[in-house]
C-alpha cells in the first residue's frame, strides 16, 4: 500500500512538473514570472507536496530559480547563455560523431536495430520540418524535442542523451518568447531535420558533419540579430496577482 501512494504520489509529481514545462514553452509561463507553492497547488487542486518536489525538479533542470523567500521565478535566460547553449551542444556533437565514425562499423544485428529505430527518428523529422517551414511554433517544439530526444538514444548513451535534451529545452524556454513576436519566425525556424537524419542513414560523416554546423551556425546567427536587438526583448511577463494563472488550463490528473 505504501509502495502504491509513492507511485500516485511521483507520477503526479511528475504530471505537474510536465503541464508548468509545457506552460513555460508555450510561452505561457514567461521569464521572470513568479509564483509559490501554494499558488500552483492551489490552481491544481492538489496539494502542496508534489507540487514543491515538481518545482525543485524544473530548478534542478535550470528552468526556474527558487528564491527561500520568494518563492519560484521562470529563470530569464539571456543571449549569452544561449550562445553557451549552442557551443555546449556542437562540442558534444563533434566528439559524438568522431567517436561513431572513428570505431569499427557496426554489426549486422546493430545495423537493423538502427534502421528500425530511423524509421521514427525520420517522422519526427519530416513533422518538425514541416511545423518550422509553416511557422507553427507549438506543433515545431513537440516534434523537435522528440527527434533530439529519439536521435540522441542512437548513441546508446544515456547521460549523453538527458544533457542533450536539457540544452535542447533550455534553448526553446530561451527563444519562445522572441519568436512568438517576430514577424519573420519562419526565416529563423531551421529545417534541416531531414537532411540530419539522411546522412545518418547512410552513414556520410561529411553531410552530417555539414548539417550539424549549418544548424549550429543558423541558431548563433539568430543570436547575433537578437543581440542587436532586433527583435527587440520582450516585455517581462505578468505578475502572480494578474489574473490568467499558469494551472488554469490543463489539470494533471491525480
């Protein structure tokens, strides 16, 4: 029994910690927006226990700040940061992709494990292009967290694949609120998705090595225009005592 209410109790830990990431990368939850404990059980309806291991975890993965008196505040990520972000990324991709290329090939068995696993890795792709081609910021995040999250599994590393993923979450909590107010969004959503994934299928380490550093030139170029202010910052999000609270809209279920 005991061993049951720990289950109810993590996985609803986790659900809450879920729907607040959701709400920061739907933009909904903007940097600088603060908030308790008690506001977001409130606003779920559960109660205050999960809801304080939920927002350690969301601090643990740098996506909110907590502050003893204070509460929590969506952490405010600058350009800078997200610069380091993209170095981060390309170091560990440059090693992950000497390290493939530079061993013996793999085995026939290892093989058609990984042609089996492409076959989602590609759908992903092909949804996250279309999504960055149309401009649709929501549908892009879903599909592009999954394709890294899925391609990064290739590795069969798993710190590898978590830290990845982490940078990939951080970088969207970071550019959400630019691209949600720029009029060309569709000019600085990259694409490449499938040409990532075609050059991984047959192995040709210098078309990956190629897409890789186009799409890690394409986001510092993007840098650059936000650190010449264009588009401008965007305003500071609503305050707690505002009203359109984070929970209003999907409740975890218990």
């Amino acid at each position: 029994m005991r061993a049951s209410g720990a289950v109810t109790r993590n996985t609803l830990r986790q659900q809450i910690a879920d729907a607040l990431r959701d709400e920061v990368l739907a933009g909904r939850l903007q940097p600088g927006r603060e908030f308790t404990v008690k506001q977001i059980a409130e606003q779920y309806g559960v109660s205050a226990t999960p809801v304080r291991e939920a927002l350690f975890d969301l601090s643990a993965q740098g996506l909110l700040e907590s502050d003893q008196h204070r509460g929590f505040r969506v952490y405010e990520f600058t350009v800078a940061d997200y610069r380091a972000m993209v170095e981060a990324r390309a170091l560990v991709m440059d090693g992950v992709i000497r390290e493939v290329f530079a061993g013996p090939p793999p085995s026939a068995a290892r093989q058609d494990l990984l042609r089996h696993a492409l076959v989602s890795v590609r759908r992903r792709a092909e949804e996250a292009s279309r999504a960055a081609r149309g401009g649709d910021l929501d549908i892009l995040i879903g599909y592009d967290l999954r394709f890294w999250r899925e391609l990064g599994a290739l590795v069969g590393n798993s710190y590898i694949t978590d830290f990845l993923h982490r940078l990939r979450v951080q970088a969207w909590v970071f550019a959400v609120p630019y691209l949600r107010g720029d009029a060309d969004v569709r000019d600085w959503l990259w694409n490449g998705h499938p040409e990532l994934v075609a050059a991984i299928t047959h192995r040709d380490r210098a078309a990956l090595l190629s897409a890789v550093e186009g799409y890690n030139n394409h986001a510092l170029s993007w840098a650059d225009r936000l650190a010449a202010g264009d588009p401008a910052a965007p305003e500071q999000a609503a305050r707690p005592d505002e009203p359109d609270g984070p929970a209003d809209r999907a409740r975890p279920k218990p």
